[in-house]
C-alpha cells in the first residue's frame, strides 16, 4: 500500500512525486515508456519554468538536459495581420527526454519509487483506498490512498474514468538542415490563419531549423505546412537541404474559460491532464505548479480526499487566472483565439 501512485513521468508527475516523497510519503511513479523516453516539444523553458525548477528541485537544469543555442531569448508573436512582437524573457532550449530524464532521477533520488515501462491501465476506488492496474512486464495491481493522474495530453486512465471527451489539436513539425535568417534565440509563432488553424512555428535546436504548424483538422496538415514553407522562404531565406525526420503529437484543445478537471474522489488530475496549459503550447510550467499543488494538497489531507480536493482548486486559482490572462492577450493577436475571451 503507497500513500500515492502518481501517473506519468513528465514534468508535472516528477514534481508531484518528487515533493511527495519530501514530505515523507511513500510514492510509486509509474511511467509507460521506458525513460529517457521521447515527448515531441518545442522544449523551451521559459524563465517561470527555469524558476520552478530551482524552487521544486533545488537546483538549476543540468547543462547536458540543453540543446543548442541553449540559451533561449524570448518569443516572436506575428498577429494575424502580420505585425510581429517581440517578448523579451531568458529562457532556456532543452531536450524533453533530457530533461524529464533528469526530473525523474531527482524524484528517485529524493525516495519514490521510479517504475518505468509499465504504464497505469484502469483503477478503481475500493473504500479507503484506490486500485491500480499496472501493466509492465506482467500485469499486477498496486493500491494507495490516492492516484495523482499526470498522464498528459491522452490520458488512457482518465478517459476510463470519466467516459473522457476527446478534444485535441494535432502538432505536426519537421527537423530539418538548411539555413534560415532569423536568430535562432527566440522562438517565432506565426498566428495568420492563412498558415495554421492554430499557431505555425520556428525554432532551433542543435542546429536542426525546426518548423511546424498545428491544426483541428488532420487533412490540411500537409496543405497549412506548404504554405507555411512558402510564407518562410518569402519572407525569412528559409532553404532546406534535408529533411532529417517529422512528428505527429497531440495538444489539449483548451475552451473558453480555460476548464479544469480536478479529480474524482482519491483519484486527483493535474498538468496536462487536469487541463492546465497556456496559450501557444506552453504547458511545462503549468505542469509543474499543478503538480506540486496537487501533492500539497494531498499530503495536507491524506485520510480526507474532499478536503485535498477543494485545497487542490483553491489553490491552483491563481494559476488558472494566470491561464485565462495569457489566453486573453493571444486573443488580442489573431481571431482563432477569440472565443478563449
Ligand atoms: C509540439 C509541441 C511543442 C511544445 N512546446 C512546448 C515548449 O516549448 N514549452 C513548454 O513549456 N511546453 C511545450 N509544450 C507543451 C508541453 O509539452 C506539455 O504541456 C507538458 O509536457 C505537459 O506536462 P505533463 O507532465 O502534464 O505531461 P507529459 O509531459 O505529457 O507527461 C506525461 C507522461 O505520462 C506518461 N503516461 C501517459 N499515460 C500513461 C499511463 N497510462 N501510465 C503511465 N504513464 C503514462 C507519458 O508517457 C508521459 O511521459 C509543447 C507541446 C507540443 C505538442
């Protein structure tokens, strides 16, 4: 018997895991992939992020977690009428599997139990405490007071648990060698309808010219990146000699109001999975703060589940407000993002 079983590796489980086991709790952290195990990702950690990673673990991301240029220097909004903004912020360029490697190995370090390639397949509450089916090598069952479901975007346990709607936005992006003048510092988002149903992209990572466009619908993705091509070798000398590999993945399609699904009775969401994301992908920093939320409230009523269920929600407000400005200021820049007003 764990106190908790927190679901998935990523940056919000590790957090949630890590701070549990600080707090004398014993954790199980289960992951499906084997780690270092791969997350399509811009991997840019903006500086909240940068600072959540000092005040949850203690010390600042190892250098060998980073690509190059490593440092990031903010972001480039292009509106939908084609007006560019510069946000000025130090960030930093990583790997996900670098970097979520090295957060799974300080939670192990810090006590929980790291179990990776096997992956939560259903639960079930059974009185004071729930029942998690694992399926790795075997399949077995484990039991906690609680599960902290960080499952990310496509969350196999939450879709079982709640019937789950199915609400997602496709990313489709490609590495490539070639030549671009823009500085690879920053991260360039392109909002023009004309280029995406959503955002399009640029960045760069270990010299690889990253580009991509995100969609509703998965029929246009080729058609939206063509042009998204085209728009670059016009405007930016984009040239590409080769391209060396392209990723399909999937994102919440966040809804106005920025819904949030706290949990169910012992069984607690948060990152990803619970909904918390902000505008234009940036999801790592809201993983974070809602994971080591979740665990606060958790530890603070381990034999009490309402009670770590309304801590939970109160408080992570502020991290939903903080959601719901983002999406109104990218609702300022393009008409796709309107209706989160
Ligand atoms: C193309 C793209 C670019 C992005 N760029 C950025 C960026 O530059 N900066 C940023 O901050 N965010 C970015 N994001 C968003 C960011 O990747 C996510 O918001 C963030 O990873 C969410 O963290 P998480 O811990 O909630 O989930 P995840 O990082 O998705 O981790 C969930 C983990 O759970 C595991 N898992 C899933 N199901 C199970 C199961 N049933 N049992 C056990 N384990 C399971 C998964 O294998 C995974 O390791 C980007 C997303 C995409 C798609």
């Amino acid at each position: 018997m764990y106190d908790v079983i927190v679901v998935g590796a990523g940056p919000c489980g590790c957090t949630a895991a890590r701070t549990l086991a600080e707090k004398g709790l014993s954790v199980l952290l289960a992951e499906r992939c084997r780690l270092p195990r791969y997350k399509s990702c811009s991997g840019v950690l903006i500086r909240k992020s940068m600072e959540l990673v000092r005040r949850f673990f203690g010390e600042d991301v190892p250098a060998a977690a980073a690509c190059a240029p490593a440092d990031n220097r903010g972001m480039v909004f292009t509106d939908d009428k084609g007006r560019s903004f510069l946000f000025e912020q130090e960030g930093l360029n990583v790997w996900r599997s670098s970097f979520d490697h090295w957060l799974a190995e300080k939670a192990k370090e810090q006590g929980a139990q790291l179990l990776d390639g096997t992956a939560a397949v259903s639960c079930g509450e059974k009185g004071e405490y729930v029942s998690v089916t694992l399926r790795g090598e075997g399949v077995f069952a484990e039991n906690a007071k609680y599960v902290l479901d960080c499952e990310g975007c496509i969350g196999a346990l939450k879709r079982r648990l709640t019937g789950g709607e199915r609400d997602y936005i496709t990313t489709y992006q490609t590495f490539n060698d070639g030549a671009i003048d823009l500085d690879p510092h920053y991260f360039y988002a392109y909002l023009q309808p004309e280029l995406s149903e959503y955002d399009a992209w640029f960045n760069v990572k270990d010299d690889r010219l990253v580009l991509g466009v995100a969609v509703k619908d998965t029929n246009k993705i080729r058609d939206y990146y063509e042009r998204f091509l085209a728009y670059m070798r016009a405007n930016h000398g984009l040239r590409i000699d080769a391209q060396l590999r392209e990723e399909r993945w999937l994102m919440p399609r966040v809804r106005p109001g920025c819904p949030v699904d706290y949990g169910r009775g012992r069984v607690l969401f948060a990152g990803e999975a619970a909904g918390f994301l902000n505008p234009m992908g940036e999801g790592i920093s809201a993983g974070m703060e809602s994971g080591f939320l979740a665990a606060c409230a958790i530890a603070g009523h381990l034999d009490d589940p309402a009670a770590a269920l309304a801590e939970y929600r109160e408080a992570t407000r502020l991290l939903k407000s903080y959601m719901e400005r983002q999406w109104s200021l990218v609702a300022g820049m393009a008409a796709a993002f309107r209706e989160m007003e």
